[in-house]
C-alpha cells in the first residue's frame, strides 16, 4: 500500500497495475483511486471496464490497440478475470508490446505466483497485495476514521468492537459510521453504544454459544441456537461454524499446551492475534481429547445428515445439548 500511495500522490504511474488479496474494500479503493488518477472523473470514452470470467482476449487487445480520444491516456480496468490463475499465454505475450498510451489495472481476489502473466506484470508493472491487514493496522485505521469524525474509543472498547462485528473493512466501516451517527453530540465511544447499534456477526454468536456450552448453560446454549435459526441462518451453516470453532480451539490448545505465546500460535493458525486471544479464555474449559471428540462429533453429524440419517436442524440441538450437559 506504501508504494500504491507514493505513486498516488507523486503522479508517476506505473502503465499496468494488479491489485490483488482478500480485502475487498481495499482491492476497491485502490482501484477507484487509480481510476480518478489516470483516466479523471466522468471520462467514459477513454476509460473501459471489463468484468467475468467470460472475457474475450482477442477484444481485450483490440480495445488496448485503441488510441485514446482527446486525452493522453486509455485506462482499461479488468476485474475478477481468473486470468492470474490460468494460462494465459496470448495476454502475457501481447502486454510486452502494449501501446504507451494505453494503462490497465487488474483487480483479482486470487493469483498464482506461478502465472507467466503474474510474472510479467510483476516485472514490469507493479503488483499489490492487499490483504486484510492484521489487528493493529486494523485498530490504526478505525482511530483515524474516529478521529476525522471527532470520536474516540478506548482500547477496550475497541476490543469489544472488533469482538462483536465482522471486521471486513467495509463492514467495519459501516459499522463505525453508525456509531458516529448514534453518539451525535459525544466524543467518547462507549460499550455500551457498540452493544446498542452494532449488528453482532454470526461467527460471534457461535463464540457465544460454544462458550456457553463450555460453561455448561444448556438452556443459554439452546437460546443462542434459536436465535441463529430467527435470523434465517442454515442449520448446516451453524454446523460448518461450530465445527471450525471446535477445530481453532483444539489447534489453538496443542499450541498453548507446547509453550507459544499467543501472538506465535496466531501467526501459525493464520487467524487474527485477538481471536486467539478470545479463543484461549475457551480452551481453560476443555481437554485436547474433549475437543478431538467434538470435531469428530460434527463430522459425524454432518455425515449423518447428508446420508438423511436425520434432519440438520436436529441434528445440530443434539450436539449442542450432548456438550453443554453437567
């Protein structure tokens, strides 16, 4: 992002550009960014964009051939392509004799590194990864949006946001925007405003079932499930979501049970320092073996559902009520 920004604000473009990872909010800002910088606002005749996986390469270099209309730039934005993760040797071949006047910026969740186009793009334009950044850049960029707004959250606080929303940027950033909204006249973010307007994620709310099956509230756990099942969620999604949660607390206790600190153990599980945080205060609860029975137990259920043993919904209220039991 360093480098994307420095090109930015120094207006010395490179002429091919692939923003790539798993943010999406960031893939898209950088994209809109480049777009204003190289082909202005409202310029639809000199600014062309091609979208799927259904896209021609022939008229994709034939559109790239085409001289620019009263400006001094084409800029053609191909997004989701897959063009990173499959041959494509025409392309590839074809960017070496690219036209000056023309500017493409690919924008591609994924790509293979293997990839002759990746290689050449690499080389010869510049390749950004924007990846969801990591919990404290995540905790930087929420205090500059609050700061701009006149607002302030403390580090509890913002431990209790990032613990309740989904931390996608985008949501994050609407998340943040109805804060501000709801505390008009306030500088100061309370916890109490975070459990008042913000719209909690499902995977918290499986946080909050298993802990309670963890600490044995049967009826705590139910409650929880019930709401999931209010709010439209598949019971064979709440399955999926409970087994990955049985499955990071086994991983996550064989790492704290061997001596890595937390920060190690979240690096080595590729989640986020403060979801292993929240996680280790569940893994006091229960043994390596309780927690290799429950993963099995839901590959189990999950078998037995798709086999019509028995229905989903079912299916996942025994497991809720067979590990929450005294």
């Amino acid at each position: 992002m360093k480098i994307l920004n420095q090109h930015l604000k120094s207006s010395h473009f490179k002429q091919i550009y692939l923003l790539y990872g798993s943010e999406d909010y960031l893939r898209h800002q950088y994209r809109d960014r480049l777009k204003k910088a190289l082909a202005g606002d409202g310029d639809t005749m000199n600014c062309n964009y091609y979208e799927g996986k259904d896209i021609s390469v022939p008229a994709l270099i034939d559109m790239s051939e085409t001289l620019p209309f009263f400006a001094s730039r084409r800029l053609i934005i191909v997004e989701d392509s897959g063009f990173f993760t499959s041959a494509q040797d025409e392309l590839a071949e074809y960017m070496k004799s690219l036209p000056e006047t023309t500017y493409m910026v690919f924008v591609e969740r994924d790509v293979d590194k293997r990839n002759k186009l990746y290689k050449w793009v690499s080389k010869q334009g510049y390749a950004a990864c924007l990846d969801r950044p990591d919990e404290r850049m995540l905790a930087q960029w929420i205090r500059g949006i609050l700061k701009k707004e006149g607002r302030f959250m403390s580090d509890d606080t913002l431990k209790l946001f990032l613990g309740t929303v989904d931390t996608d940027m985008e949501n994050v950033r609407g998340e943040l925007e109805k804060l501000v909204l709801f505390t008009d006249g306030r500088e100061t973010i309370a916890e109490d405003d975070i459990r008042a307007v913000c719209t909690v994620h499902t995977e918290n709310k499986i946080f909050d079932m298993i802990s309670a099956v963890a600490g044995k509230r049967q009826a705590r756990a139910l409650e929880l499930y019930q709401d999931l099942l209010t709010l439209r969620e598949p019971p064979m999604r709440v399955l999926y979501l409970i087994t990955r949660q049985f499955n990071q607390l086994f991983q996550l206790k064989e790492l704290l049970d061997k001596g890595y600190p937390v920060h190690v153990a979240a690096e080595r599980m590729g989640i986020r320092e403060f979801i292993v945080r929240k996680n280790a205060s569940l893994c006091q609860y229960f043994s390596l073996a309780e927690l290799r029975r429950a993963v099995e137990s839901c590959v189990e259920a999950e078998t037995r559902i798709k086999t019509g043993q028995i229905g989903d919904q079912i299916a996942v209220e025994l497991l809720i009520l067979r590990f929450s039991s005294k």
